[in-house]
C-alpha cells in the first residue's frame, strides 16, 4: 500500500466521486469495501465513530461515504467536510502531482450583473506553452459563450465540462460596467498537463524598500514522478536572488494556491522564516492507533516536522512578509501562514482563506489488485505554539477584491498587490479607480472557479 499524507481542501464533485457506468462484480466490490474499511478503521481520524457493522454489499464509492462522520453544523460541527474517494487511483496520485488533462487556462465564473443569470468567465491565469496559450488566451481576458451558446446559470456546467474541443467568444466590460459580447473566437482543446507551480516574480525599488514578489499556485516540489525537486529549486534560486538585491519586505502572492506537498512548504517556509533548522515548523495530531503505533516505532519526531536549514534564507533581512490570500488559499497554504506566526509578524492582503487545518493520506493499493484510492482524513494540523485556530478561515488584516477586471500579474494596479505595497512602502503607487472598485464590489458574484475543482493543488501531503 502506497501512503501519502496530505491536508484536503474541498469536498470532489459528484461525478468524481459516483460510480461510472459498469457492469458491478459483487465479489470484487466487497473485496474493495474490505481493503476500505480495514484501511479506513486505522487511519480515519474519526474511527471511533465508524460503524461496526458495514454494509459490504454497496458499490464502493456509496460504502466509503457511509463509514464518514459527516459534517453537520448543528449535530456535528467537527465532521468531515473533506475526505473522498476516487475511482482511478493512478488518476488520483497523477493529479495530486499537478498532472491532469485541461486546457492550461484556470478561470472564475460570476453572474454579471449580480442578480442576473447571466454568466462569464474571467481567465485568471494561463500556463505557458498550453492549448489555451497557444490560441491566445491571457490573465483577465473574458468570455461569455462557449460553442456557440452564451453562458447561463443552468447551462455552465453542461458547456464547460467537456473534455473535447471548446469554442469561447470573447467579451468585454466597459467603463460603465457593461458586458459586450464581441466576435472574436477561440479554439481549445484539452490535453494532459503539468502544471509547473512557480508562476512568476520580480523585485520593486521603491524608496528605501527592496521588495521581493513572488508568484506561486501549487506546493508541488517537482512534476510527476520526476524525483528532482525541480520547482522547490527554482523557488530557491528565486529567494536567492532576493537575498542578493538585498531585500528588506517580501510579498508572496498565494490568492490562488489551494495547496500540495507539505515538503515544498516547509522549503517555502523555511526560505521566509527567522527561524532555524532547530525550531519547529507544525505539528500533526491523529486518532488514538495512528497515535500510539507510530509513537513506538519513531517516537515523537513522526509527529512534528522542523525547518530545514537553507543557505538562501531572507528571513534576517526583512522588516515586512504579506501574504496575498482569497477564497481559494487553503491547506498548505494556511499551513505556511500559521507556520509562520509564532516566528514573525505576517500580513494578510486580501479576502478570507477557506478554514483547512485536517489533513488526509492517499491510499492506494500497492498490489494492484484495488484500483480505487482513498483520500480520507487523517490528522489536524498545529503550529509551534499548538495554535489551529483556522478551521474558520483567517481574516485578513487588510481586505482588498481582485474583482472581475485583472491586471497582469506584477502590475502595481492590481488591488491586492497595490495594498500590499502600501503596507510596505506608506505611498500609493496607483491611484485607485472608482469604476474598478465598483465591479469589485457591486457587479458580480462568483459562482465557482477552476481552481476548487483542481485535485492536483487541493491538498497537502507528505511523503513516507
């Protein structure tokens, strides 16, 4: 059995989770729900709460979701809001690596106007070399049809989750604040992808401050199945040239990071962190077996991790750490954020984080005979002052939207990085634009987007 420890940060969608069109072999399938439910009563955070007398003869996808101890607000506010499992589990170890098949380009959906059932895409952000970069596509462009229908609050879904070529029609939001669909056309069709994480930085001299921003989407150490570290590498050689310019404030843009390996953000935290390799970085709490088998086969060690010591560290150096956060930051995410306030002040730019502080382990079966794998929760995540006090989300010290016009990434114009750098420097490098604050605020309202749908970054897990 293969294991991999990881903090979820949203439930999967109904058609993940179902089971597809098949022909059922009841034998095979109660040889699935037992190699579940054997795994399930160890590892399960809630174990002691799983019944002891399971149906076997469900279809494993409806089996694993009885044994849950589900979420509920009244009767069970410390529920389950995160395990799930997967149909394919070489899928699911794939897109866990940041491997999946897509068009390159992640996007939100809003109604617009708000109370409308109008809807448009707006592109966040698009991978390099991609379908979606090669047909044109960038950070802020909009559209509002795909294959020739406009988008609408019962047709989204339906349109945009083919897996075969999409046509979308481009569009455009006025200074008034008004959508014109125009007639330009562009065609994607989707293929399989890795997604390198570390999206972007550059340096800001501004005054007496030397700020470092950097861009990152996933924490993912190296594509799949590579074994060579090569993304925390080249967030290394980034955090190297900051120490060489000097850097004293350092913005770190995560608004659209849902999670990954907890390696890579012990390497991102101990990059940042005015710590040192001796202080520790989180702690994991898990049920009461989990607890005691391997507190007597590696003592309390397996249960925390330290930084680790890097000769490209800028934590002595900087007066100023910012955090651009959203909606969609979670799980390593949070992690990285809680991680770090025991050792430094950090600022949180942006709107409320999603609340992920349970993390889960892969489970897959290493003789193959299982083709499924689980993903169910296993452990709670604390930092060095055994604080968890995020299932809720943080708040962030200064409250700024993106909103539906977006601005390249490194533009001083963009709301969240302009408020990071007024944080930084006391001096508005933009002026701010009513019309803007306005579609910020008031025009539109985000239904869902691409990135709480990615299995690839929706999590944060640990190799053992």
């Amino acid at each position: 059995m293969k294991i991999k420890l990881l903090l979820a940060i949203l439930s999967i969608s109904a058609a993940v989770l179902s089971c597809k069109e098949k022909n059922v072999d009841p034998a095979t399938d109660r040889e699935t729900n037992e190699w579940i439910y054997e795994n399930m009563k160890y590892w399960y955070y809630w174990n002691d709460n799983m019944t002891s007398s399971p149906d076997y003869s469900k279809d494993p996808a409806s089996f694993f979701e009885s044994l849950l101890y589900r979420y509920d607000a009244v009767a069970r506010p410390d529920g389950d809001r995160f395990s799930w499992i997967q149909e394919s589990a070489e899928e699911l170890e794939a897109s866990l690596a940041g491997q999946s098949k897509g068009s390159g380009m992640e996007y939100k959906l809003t109604y617009f106007p708000t109370g409308s059932q109008n809807v448009m895409g707006v592109v966040l952000y698009v991978l390099p070399d991609s379908p979606a970069a090669k047909a044109g596509f960038k950070r802020g462009d909009i559209f509002s049809s795909v294959s020739g229908q406009k988008l609408t609050g019962s047709n989204y879904s339906k349109l945009l989750n083919s897996q075969e070529k999409l046509t979308y029609t481009l569009a455009t939001i006025n200074a008034e604040g008004t959508l014109t669909e125009g007639t330009t056309t562009r065609d994607i069709t989707p293929i399989v992808l890795q997604e390198d994480p570390v999206f972007f930085d550059t340096l800001y001299n501004i005054g007496a401050n030397k700020i470092g921003y950097v861009v990152y989407h996933q924490f993912i150490p190296e594509p799949f199945q590579a074994n060579n570290k090569q993304y925390d590498k080249k967030l290394d050689d980034i955090f190297n040239s900051f120490k060489n310019a000097n850097v004293n404030a350092l913005i770190v843009d995560l608004r659209y990071n849902p999670g990954g390996y907890v390696s890579s953000a012990t390497n991102l935290a101990s990059l940042i962190a005015k710590a040192t390799s001796n202080d520790v970085f989180y702690y994991k709490e898990y049920n009461t077996e989990v607890t005691e088998t391997n507190m007597k086969k590696f003592g309390e060690a397996y249960f925390y991790d330290k930084f680790a010591s890097k000769s490209q560290n800028i934590g002595s150096q900087l007066n100023d750490v910012v955090f651009l956060v959203s909606s969609r930051s979670a799980s390593a995410s949070e992690l990285l954020i809680n991680g770090l306030k025991p050792y430094m002040n950090v600022t949180l730019v942006g709107g409320k984080t999603v609340g992920k502080n349970v993390g889960s382990v892969t489970l897959t079966d290493s003789k193959k005979k299982v083709k499924w794998g689980l993903q169910p929760i296993v452990s709670k995540s604390l930092n060095k002052d055994k604080k968890s006090d995020y299932n809720v989300g943080f708040t962030p010290d200064i409250a700024a939207s993106e909103g539906s016009i977006l601005y390249p990434y490194g533009n001083p114009k963009d709301p969240l990085l302009s408020e990071a750098l007024f944080k930084i420097t006391g001096t508005r490098i933009t002026r701010q634009l009513k019309n803007s604050r306005t579609l910020q605020e008031e025009d539109s309202q985000e239904i869902t987007s691409t990135i709480q749908r990615k299995a690839g970054g929706s999590n944060m897990f640990y190799d053992k």
